[in-house]
C-alpha cells in the first residue's frame, strides 16, 4: 500500500503499492548548510550530461532498457549525481532488480541526503521485498524530512496494515487524508482497515468517497465489491 509520484501499481491484499517516478531533487535552501565530501557533486563532462539526459528521457518513455545502459555509462563517463542515481535506482525496481535499485537509491542519499524521493522509493523497494521494519525506517525517515506529504504518511499507513497494526495504519490514513483529501488510495486504505476492524458503515463512506475520487477502473471494480460484501 505504498504510493510514490507517477505510477506502476501492484496490489497488496487489499491495498495499492504505488512507485517510482519523480525525477527531479529537491530545490536547494537559500542558505545551504556547508557541503561535505560525500554531498558534494562534480560538473560532469559533456558525454555524460548528453547520456544522463537520454537516460531521463528513456525512463520517462519506460524504455527501461535503455535507460539502465544509458544512465550506467553516464554514471562511468563522470555524471555521478544524485539524480542519476536516483533514475537508476527505478529503473532496476522497475525491473525488480532490487539488490542494484537499493545501492543506487543509497549512493543517491550518500551524495544528497535530502533527497526524499529516493528514501521514499528506498523504503518502497524494501517494502516490495517483505522487509516491512526497514521500509518504515525509510519512510520515517522521509517524513521527518517532508512531515507534510500526504503520500508519505499513507505510505507508512501501508506498512503499517502489513505489520498488523490497523490501528496504526488507520491514523496514517487519516493523516494523509487531511494533508491531501484528494488523495483516492487514502480513503480505499482506509476503507479496507475499517472493513477488517468490522465497522461496516464507516468502511462503506471510505470505499464511496474512493470511488468518487480515483480514476482507476479495477480497483473501483474491487472498492464496489467491497461495499456489496459490506452490505450483504
């Protein structure tokens, strides 16, 4: 039950893992602090900038292929940035290649610590793994940086409903909802704690208010399913 930027969806139960997109690193503070050896970033050559942006953009297409060989020849031609990678570091999870999207997501953060995409998405790959205590450590830790981001805390929400814990999962929902009350998968998350808890009518608004808000067709299919089991 894990959503990140632009999505690739998988099912969990009955929750949505959402991954991998956003490119771009966050905008620098007016008054950055002092910039150590491991954040610090080189101006890559020519070759590498061109290949960089050729893998950004075969990533953006999911030609994942293409943008694995390009970006790992930017990264060996002197494009060792955050950035690269981060886009990387999709593109192997988009692959499920998770041992080699964990190195990149952390070679990220060791050159921008502040990049909360790439802990976001490091704490999704650790979830699609199984590894639910790392996961939360990851999108904690992502929170502390981004306390306000609606995606975060259903993240966490996620994790939360796979380690058992609903009525954990259920705040982080609630959470998301009031940072974001657009946000659909919130109210299908909690829909689905309520159902489980066995509170029928509150799970009923949470599956409605759902479907009024999502755009995707087969998990519309399944809240409404959900509802008539709810009803029965």
């Amino acid at each position: 039950m894990i959503k990140r930027y632009e999505s690739v969806a998988l099912c969990l139960g009955l929750t949505i893992l959402v991954v991998l997109g956003c490119s771009s690193e966050p905008a620098a503070p007016d008054a950055p602090p002092p910039v150590t050896e491991s954040a610090r970033e080189e101006t890559p050559p020519d070759e590498a900038k061109v290949l960089l942006q050729e893998g950004r953009a075969a990533w953006e297409e999911r030609d994942v292929d293409t943008a694995i060989g390009k970006l790992e020849t930017a990264l060996q031609t002197g494009a060792d940035s955050a950035e690269a990678h981060f886009l990387l570091g999709n593109a192997y999870a988009e692959k499920e290649q998770f041992a080699q999207a964990i190195q990149q997501y952390e070679a990220s953060l060791d050159l921008n610590p502040d990049y909360t995409d790439a802990r976001s998405n490091l704490g999704v790959v650790y979830y699609r793994q199984g590894e639910l205590q790392e996961a939360e450590e990851a999108f904690r830790a992502a929170l502390r940086q981004e306390p306000d981001d609606a995606e975060l805390h259903y993240n966490l929400g996620g994790v939360f409903v796979s380690l058992n814990r609903p009525d954990k999962a259920a705040e982080q929902f609630r959470k998301a909802q009031e940072l974001d009350p657009s946000l659909p998968e919130a109210y299908l998350g909690l829909g689905s704690v309520y159902k489980q808890q066995g509170r029928r009518q509150e799970a009923v608004a949470e599956l409605k208010e759902y479907i009024r808000l999502s755009q995707n067709a087969e998990w519309k299919a399944r809240a409404e399913q959900m509802i008539q089991e709810l009803e029965e």
